[in-house]
C-alpha cells in the first residue's frame, strides 16, 4: 500500500518538491548535479533521490532556454543512461508551469520503450499519481532491496503486464463447474444446460475480478454477502424464491446491464456500474428457457471455492500460488474447452502466439505505411522517410540481434574489421575458447574430399566440440558445436547490419530480429510526422482474425504487440502538437482529442477498446470459447481502471459490446466471398435474389459500421445503443437465415434442417463480416492454431474444398483463410509437420505454394525430448506467409529439437536458411545451414534406392515404420516379440528387399547420412518405404569387390553390436496380457555407424567438413543422457 493520497501527492507536483516527494515515499536523499554536454549545449541535471542506484534526475533549463524537444529529450536520456544504468528524468519548465516524466520502460516480454507523461499546471495529476504512488519502499525493506528489485517496482508501476499459470484452479474448477450443471433446473438440453453453466460461471468470476476491485458497492465480499442476506429472507419474504431468481438476474440484467437503474433497485443491490458488454444482457438460452433456476446450494459451492484464491485484475506475479488473475483464466478455459470436446486443438503458450503474431502485425504495418504514404506522396519521397528507418538500422550495432544469441560474446571489445577468416582458430570470435576447442578450427582441412584411411579426420578432431559449453558462456544444455553456430550467426548477421544490408521488414523474419524493438524504436524516434500519421493509420485500420480463436490466446498476443505501438504514435503525436505553433498538425489535434475525450478513464482504457472493436476478429465453433474470449478482453479493459465513487459510474467508461468481433459458427461451413455467391446464380438463385442479398449484406455492414462508431466515440442514451444493436441483429438473422436455407438447399437437403443446422453451425463470412470480405477484399493479418482433427471424425460435412482429400480440418481451416484474406494479407500458424512433407498434404502444399509461402519455419513438437502443447506428443511447423510477394523464396530451419531447459530461448535462437531450389512434389525440405545444400547437390546425383528395390523374399530387412526417434534402425534378423510366450510380430515391423542383397542395405539405412536425409525430408516419425525408395543411394555397380565387402563387413559388425547390446523386457498390459520384446541401444553403437558414413563419403565426394556434419547432426540430442532409456520396440 501507498502512504501517499491524492491531496499530497497534489501538492508535491504542483510546487515542483520532488526531494520532498520521493523522500515520502522512501528514497534515499540525494543533491547532485551533472552536467550532459550534448553538441553546443551543456544540460545541467539535479539528482534528487536513488535507491540501491536507480537514480531520479530533474532537469531545469536556464533562465533563457526552454524545454527541450522530443529529439534532443531522447538523445539526452541515452547520455544519462550511460553515466546512470536506471534511472528517471523529470524535465520542467522554466516558470514551473510543464512536467515531463520520461522512462525507458523495461518489460519482460515486451520491446522496452520511452515511456512520457506530461503534466501541466491547472491540470489533475491523475496519470502521474496511478504510475507514482505505488513506488514506496519502507524502512525494513532497506537492507535486501537491490536495483533488479526497483527496476522491477518502478517498470511494473510504469506499465505492469506478467503471467502466471495455476493448474490447481483448472482441477478443481473441473469439479466445480460438473456439480454446478446438476443444480441448473429448467433446462431440457444438456448441451444448453453445460454452456448455460459456463455463462453463470463467467459473469460470476467477472463479478468477482470487479468486487476485489472495489466497483460493487465498495464492497470486497460483494457476492457472499448478498448470498447471506438473500438466504436470510427466506421463510420471512414470501416472494423470494432463490438467489439466483430474486438477486443475481436483478444484478445481471437491470443492474450491470443496465444504466437506467431505479432507486428501488439500488437500494437492493447498492452503487454498481453499467458494463454494458453484452455479457450482463438477457442471454439467448434466457429467452429461450423462461423457468430457469439455480439452487442457493450451488453458489455456497462456488463461492467457497473462488474464496481459496485471491483475485486480482492486475497481473504482476506473486508467490502465494494463491492468484488468479485473467491471464490464469485463459489457461484455464483453454484447458477445460479442449478436454470436454476433444476438439484437437491445444492451449498455445505464449512464445508462440508473440513469435506468429508480431512476425505477420509489424510487417504489414510497415508495408501498410509504405503503402500509404506511397499513394499520398510519391514512390521518391517515400522511400527517403524508410531510408531514415533503415539508417536507424545501420547505426544500431546489435541491438536487435536477441541476447540469448549474444550469450557469452564480448561484444564491446570484439573486433568487427579483423580479415581473419572465420574458420580460422584465431578469429576474435573464438579468443576466450579453450585451446582443444580451438583446434578443430582447420581451415586448410575442411574443404578436402575425404580419404577413409587418411586419419585423423575433421570429425574426429572436433570430437571436443561435443562437450557441454560452461555456463558463463553457453546457453543451458548448450555443447561447444552449438555455441560456434551461434557465435558464428551472431557474427553474418552483425556484418550485414553495419553494411546496410537488411533493408526490408521482412529480412527481419529471416534473421530472426528483434522486430518488435525495432518497431517500437522507429514509432519512439522517427523525425517525420507523416510517417507516424500513416504508421498510426495502418494501426487503426489493421484487421487481424484468429478462425479458431478458442479463449483468445492469439487475440491477446495481437493486443500486447499493438498496444505499446498505439501508446508511443498517440504520445508522438504529443511531442509534434505540443513543440508547434497551433493548426500546424491538425490532424494529430483532431485525433488527441478524441483520444483524449473525458469519456475514456485513461489512455490504456482507449487503446485496448480501440483495438477490441477496430482490430481483433475470432470465431470459434464452441459458444462457450467465445464466451471466454470475450470475457477476458472485458477483463482486460477494466483492469485499467480504479473504482472512483465520486465519479459517474464509478468511473468505468462502459464495456464495448463485441458480440459480432468474436462470434461463434463453424469457420469451414457457409459463404465466403462474393465469387461463391455469384457461382450460386442460375443453380439455386436468380438474378432478383443475389441482388436481393448483396444488398442485405451491404445494410448488415452499414449497421455494424454504425454499431462500432456509436461505441467508440460515445452515445448520450443507452436507447440509440440498443436500437442499433436491435437492427443489427435483426438484419444479421435475416440475411443468415435466407443463406443457410440456400446452403441447405445446394448440398445438405439428405439431413433434417433443424439438425443440420445444430451440428453443421453454419457461418456466413462474406455475411458476418462483409465490411471486411467486401470492401477490404479481406482480412489483413491472418493468425492461429487450427483443430488437428481428422474429417472423418467430425459429425458435419463439407463441400467444394480443393484441400478436401487433405483429410484433416486444418488443411480446410488453411484453405478458408486464403479465402477470406486480401492480397496484401499476412497468414501464418502452427499445424501438424505432416501437413508440408507428406503425400497426402500434397493439394494443401499446392495451395501454399501457389499463394506465394516466403517462409515455413520448421520446430520439433515432439516428446524427444521437448514438447511445444504439453502434453501433446506430435511433430508441428509453424508457416508464414504473405500474399502478392514478387519473390517467391521459401526459408526452413530444422527439425528443431530441444530440451525442456532451452524453452525459453527457443525462438529467439531460431535460423533459418533459403531453399527454394529443394522444394519437392509432397514437401518442404527442412534446410538449416548452407553446407547442407553442397551435401544435398552431392546426393541428388544419384540414383534413387527405389530403383534397386525388389519383391524376392530372400535378403529381407526389417526395419520399424515408428518409434525409433534418433536413429534408423534396420535389421537382418527379426527382432524379437513374444505374447503371452508365442511369437508375434510387432506391428510396427515392415520388411524390404534389395537386389544388391541385404547387409549393404542394412549399413546404408543405418548410416547416420540416411538418418539425416529421413530427418530433412519425411514427417519426423514415421519411417515408410516410400523414405526408403527416395534416398539417394550410389551406382552400385560402380562400387569395387573390395569396398562393397567393406561395407558387408561394418553392416555385420553393426548387427552384432545392435543384438548383443540389446535386452530383452516384460511389459504387463491389461488387454493383451504379458509382452516380451527386444529393446535396442543404437546410440552405444554409433562409433560402427561413423565408419559407414566415412567409407560413403569418398564415394559422395564429401568433404571433411560435410562429413564432420552428417555424423555430428543433432549430436547432443541422438547421444544425449535422455536416451537411455533406449528404443522400444514396440508390439
């Protein structure tokens, strides 16, 4: 808590005492002066207060100077910041009449920015008094606080935003929310009686999110309370019928949802505000149910079990482990969605969301400025405000180059002009190196052809490298081998920046930058005021959609990435307006004082509701997802904002209704775009009704228009709301009722409609959203994880996909996503591995490819070792891609496995490399590193193994189609399998025949080249004959006697080694009974398989150093300690 009130605070502003004011709230005293030269002029700053070294300067000009502008402001804290790591500069005027509070705010998760608050005499430091006061330490605290502990107070307090994640809430909520269903009378349909729960449930948590914030009648046990005073008149009132009967419909409807509340109702439920939202409305299932009731029983339950916990609507994180808040809820609900339906989607974390979100937002916001400014001012002058962008790049040494790829580099004293050569031992990057670390940099070795019997070779000289790097300069479970990579990354993509080389957004996905930094530092420092204004104007006008939007876990990575965007164009605009004669920016003014309108209670309460209703769109086909995800974005809102009784309505700026933002139907059933209304006419519509729809659609977009606008720019009466909610609904069911009855009518007439309605959901795009579809020709920014559901395990049917013999609802989700985008849109998710590397994905690829995919980026999913969904043992890419992009070029980094402790790195140490050339029918190699396209130009050469196949039953290899995740293993014997002590084999075992016989066959499939090949080519788990047949194996016929009896002999004392360290396990299951099966330890072979791939090479011409890669590849994770465990074989 505070010691600090309003009225004092106050007065400390206002007669300029911050000695006085930091002193109050615990800082140590300070009186020092420093003087910052900076060109002609010397800035004289007075420090008045420090705590363990974060110092509060202010800065006073002379008697015949003025504040400084914007410009000189930024370049003066980055003067400071040297001579003061931490710190906050307070710049006043001259006649005390100006207060500019500057930051550079530091936020886990989020691009550190400058962070201004301007406070001017006559004015109420509201503003300043939220971010200040909380910036109090006591006098116990003084001996354990260090400057990590008030940087961290002073950021949060600047802008506070964390997450925290509590599975014990999802267990017993579980629970909870199962009993509460049992108490739900008067309602027949089970399905409505779960989501009717579902919705008490989420008005009751936003209830109680909103009472431990003071808003319902100042009262912190709001809720419980009035359940015991309601309980008490029973048996005295003989009206009163329930809780839920005689208070809380009351409370929802005519108190919360309402802002014409009468006196006898107040008194009854005391001083509460108008949400609005749509959440407290008469709900559909209300009108449709007219005798629901709730037993008292219920809400003792619920109530009991939300008071275990402590609810709060910020969402800094603390200890207790007792803490919910709506980041937790998200999780939760996402959670709790997903186990009721099987709907195969999966709680996406959040490095996913931020990594697919800002990845496609920020780039088409700076093509969206370039475009803009292009139409209004002339390609010329365009391009010289983006040469200031790109100068700004050029000039920015590393900065946007991430610190997990910096890890351990002297980067302040490192050499950028050496001619040393990189692989070269003494290259500045390798200095701190151990010298047996050191020595396996050889230059004059690595480009010979290998020679089996010259040793030592390359590998076996940087066997060193396979250590474990120490901890002061590697990343966790980082080797030696991987930190040269990284060292060596860091090293190309420094070079390119200082030579102004990236000069395109995009480059910044290909080199993995830090692209919301560099956004956040081009809004915070671009001199030219047209390039905010249209920066500003893309951010108001993007359209980003989610198709399966779930609980809104993209929705809200969208939210943090466009909100401090918003923030610093807004505070730019400032800047301009306020160092400029008046009428000079009236277009800035025009906007500020929108923005700045009494209606809003804060700025961050008007970025986030315009935002909500301007730029996020979801559907989802579960009613109770959306009704998460439109609960959380209220959350969020009121978050913003502190309880004022002495304001109007508390002073909470009612709720934004965004029931037709986030709206619920099944995303691949209905009309789409105009083309499939018009293919519709002369089959089951006439000339007079197209028209008759066009223009229906045309009145639904009118009518949301006018529905958004009333919303953000105010209303006087809740009646012109709620007339335009009214038609808008009205005109929606009409239109959608005439689609689905063409819908029915064109390929479901088999099924009664009723039904078909019930289980097809059917959802109108060009309808529902015709604003968008029609007029912008579609969405903007497409982002999400879509179901991986096979379609013959769904209960609805769909028609007229060319993705149909895909097989799976993602494929189809993909495809209606390029459907509903415009040309200049960008769409990237995280789907199945299969979907880029397998045969039957082949029309989805198709479909990606002909829409112009510049990137598809590939990562492990799996459980071997790490997993992305917990939980979820499945191999998973994430795409990106945009539409109308001249070059075609496709980018892939690996298979990317990783180990649990490496999670948090894991996209920030993400390469990529161009492989355009190696895209094949049914897939997308997994190309990493550029040597890999010299190995891969050696292999392609040759013929394919699929030409030395045969079906004789003699030389028989087996060989597992699953389950081997490191190594591929084949075997001249069966493996073993018993059940229940009778031979079986397993059904993961297949066989294959080569003409050339079997033990050559079984040292090549074993080689660690093959396993390489499989890795980069195939889905990651299954191993088929078609793998098999697309290898590219050598002439046979131009190997000698002599080396394919080399080969012979490895490839026996491969199989030797294979069975004697091989034993045999029990496994007991229920079904079958007891299992006996030989399990394998490749791994305890892998010296045998190194001398294959060293007789190969010679034959593929290798050279040392792509040898030294094909046996080192995915080393750490193929020797690592986490596969003793062996593989399985399963039965």
């Amino acid at each position: 808590m505070s010691t600090i009130n309003k009225k004092e605070f106050k007065q400390y502003i206002e007669s300029f005492d911050f000695t006085g004011l930091f002193n109050q709230l615990g800082w140590t005293y300070l009186d020092e002066q420093t003087a910052v030269k900076l060109k002609e002029e010397t800035y004289i700053f007075h420090s008045v207060a420090e705590k363990s070294g974060f110092r509060i300067l202010v800065f006073k000009p002379f008697v015949s100077k003025d504040l400084p502008d914007y410009a000189t402001r930024l370049q003066l804290d980055r003067k400071i910041g040297k001579l003061f790591r931490e710190h906050l500069i307070i710049f006043c005027d001259r006649n005390n009449s100006t207060q500019i509070w500057q930051l550079f705010v530091k936020q886990l998760g989020k691009p550190s920015r400058f962070s201004e608050t301007r406070w001017y005499k006559g004015q109420e430091p509201e503003m300043l008094y939220q971010k200040t006061s909380n910036l109090f330490f006591t006098l116990d605290q003084e001996e354990n606080i260090t400057i990590t502990d008030v940087v961290e107070v002073v950021n949060e307090n600047f802008s506070r935003n964390a997450e925290q994640v509590t599975k014990k809430f999802f267990e017993n909520f579980r629970k909870e929310h199962k009993k509460f269903i049992e108490f739900i009378k008067g309602i027949s349909v089970v399905t409505d009686r779960e989501w009717y729960a579902s919705l008490m449930l989420n008005r009751l948590m936003f209830c109680y999110f909103i009472q431990k914030k003071g808003f319902l009648d100042n009262n912190l046990n709001y809720l419980k309370e009035k359940l015991v005073y309601c309980q008490q008149k029973k048996g005295k009132d003989k009206f009163y019928v329930s809780f839920y009967k005689n208070f809380l419909l009351a409370l929802f409807h005519q108190g919360l949802g309402s802002p014409d509340q009468s006196e006898e109702l107040k008194k009854e439920i005391g001083r509460i505000p108008y949400l609005n939202g749509g959440l407290f409305d008469v709900h559909e299932l209300e009108k449709q149910y007219e005798n629901i009731d709730i037993s008292d029983t219920a809400f003792e339950a619920i109530f009991n079990f939300f008071d275990q916990y402590n609810w709060h609507l910020d969402t800094r994180i603390t200890a207790t482990g007792k803490d919910i808040n709506p980041d937790v809820i998200g999780f939760i609900f996402e959670k709790y969605i997903n186990d009721r339906a099987q709907m195969g989607a999966y709680y996406t974390k959040e490095d996913i969301t931020d990594y697919i979100s800002k990845n496609c937002i920020i780039p088409f916001l700076f093509d969206e400025t370039d475009r803009t400014l292009r139409q209004a001012q002339g390609a010329s002058k365009t391009e010289n405000k983006f040469d200031e962008v790109w100068q700004m790049l050029k000039e920015s040494g590393d900065t946007y180059i991430y610190e997990a790829v910096k890890k351990g580099i002297d980067t302040e004293n490192l050499d950028l002009t050496t001619t040393i050569s990189i692989d070269d031992p003494n290259h500045p990057l390798w200095a701190d190196l151990p010298g047996e670390i050191r020595n396996g940099f050889r230059p004059e070795m690595k480009d010979k052809t290998v020679q089996p019997e010259t040793e030592p070779h390359l590998w076996q000289l940087r066997k060193e490298w396979n250590k474990p790097a120490p901890e002061t300069i590697a990343l966790p479970t980082e080797i030696y081998r991987e930190l040269i990579d990284r060292r060596k990354r860091y090293w190309e993509i420094r070079k390119k920046i200082d030579a102004g080389e990236i000069t395109q957004i995009n480059d910044f996905i290909t080199f993995n930058l830090n692209i919301r930094q560099f956004a956040q530092d081009v809004v915070d420092n671009h001199s030219d005021p047209d390039f905010i204004r249209h920066f500003y104007e893309a951010l108001n006008n993007i359209t980003i959609l989610d198709p399966t939007c779930g609980s809104g876990a993209f929705l809200f990575a969208a939210m943090n990435i466009l909100e401090p965007l918003y923030e610093s164009c807004i505070q730019r605009m400032e800047n301009f307006v306020d160092e400029a004669p008046k009428g000079k920016y009236v277009k800035f003014e025009e906007i500020l004082k929108y923005v700045k309108a009494p209606d809003h209670p804060n700025l961050k309460y008007f970025v986030f509701k315009n935002i909500i209703l301007r730029n996020l769109y979801g559907v989802d086909i579960m009613k109770e997802a959306v009704e998460i995800a439109k609960l959380r974005l209220f959350l969020k809102l009121v978050a913003t904002v502190d309880v004022d009784y002495k304001k109007p309505n508390l002073g909470l700026e009612p709720l934004p209704d965004i029931d037709f933002n986030i709206r619920s139907g099944n995303t691949l059933i209905g009309y789409a775009t105009k083309k499939e209304i018009d293919d519709l006419q002369g089959m089951f519509v006439t000339p007079k009704m197209k028209e008759q729809i066009l223009e229906e659609c045309d009145l639904v977009s009118r009518a949301f228009q006018r529905f958004k606008e009333i919303q953000l720019k105010g209303y006087e009466n809740k009646k012109e709301f709620t007339m335009a909610k009214a038609e808008l609904i009205s005109r929606l069911q009409k239109l959608g009722n005439n689609l689905n009855k063409i819908l029915y009518k064109q390929h479901y007439e088999s099924i009664v409609y009723d039904k078909w309605l019930e289980t097809h959901q059917p959802f109108h795009w060009f309808a529902e959203f015709y604003e968008i579809i029609h007029d912008k020709g579609g969405f903007d920014v497409v982002i999400g994880n879509p179901p991986y559901v096979e379609y013959a395990g769904v209960t609805y049917s769909i028609n007229n996909y060319y993705t149909l013999n895909c097989g799976n609802l993602y494929a189809f989700v993909i495809e209606k996503c390029f459907a509903i985008s415009n040309q200049n849109s960008k769409l990237s998710m995280i789907i199945p591995m299969s979907g880029t590397v397998t045969k039957r994905m082949v029309s989805l690829q198709k479909l990606l490819s002909k829409n112009r995919l510049t990137r598809c980026l590939y990562f492990a999913g799996d459980s071997n070792p790490g997993q992305l969904f917990e939980g979820v043992k499945s191999q998973l890419c994430v795409f990106n891609t945009e539409k109308n992009r001249e070059n075609n070029k496709l980018w892939t980094s690996k298979y990317k496995r990783w180990f649990y402790e490496e999670r948090n790195f894991l996209f920030k140490t993400l390469s990529l490399c161009e492989s355009t050339k190696y895209i094949k029918e049914y897939h997308f190699k997994k190309i990493h590193y550029e040597i890999e396209k010299s190995i891969l130009n050696k292999l392609l050469k040759n013929r394919i193994l699929g030409s030395y196949l045969t079906n004789s039953n003699k030389d028989i290899l087996y060989y597992k189609n699953a389950g081997n995740a490191y190594y591929r293993m084949c075997y001249t014997t069966k493996p073993i399998t018993k059940e229940n002590g009778i031979s079986k084999d397993s059904s993961t075992l297949n066989t294959i025949s080569f003409i050339f016989g079997k033990q050559i066959a079984q040292g090549v499939i074993s080689s660690n080249l093959f396993n390489y090949y499989w890795f980069i080519s195939s889905d990651c788990y299954h191993l088929t004959k078609q793998d098999i047949s697309d290898f590219n194996f050598l002439d046979i016929n131009k190997i000698s006697d002599v080396e394919k009896l080399n080969l012979e002999e490895i490839s026996k004392e491969l199989e030797k080694d294979y069975q004697s360290k091989s034993i045999l396990k029990t496994t007991n299951y229920k079904t079958k009974g007891v299992i006996e099966y030989q399990e394998f330890y490749p791994r305890l072979s892998k010296s045998i398989i190194d001398k294959i791939d060293t007789v190969l090479a010679e034959h593929y011409g290798f050279t040392e150093e792509e040898l030294d890669f094909i046996i080192n590849y995915d080393i750490k994770y193929r020797m690592g300690k986490e596969l003793e465990n062996g593989e399985e074989e399963e039965s």
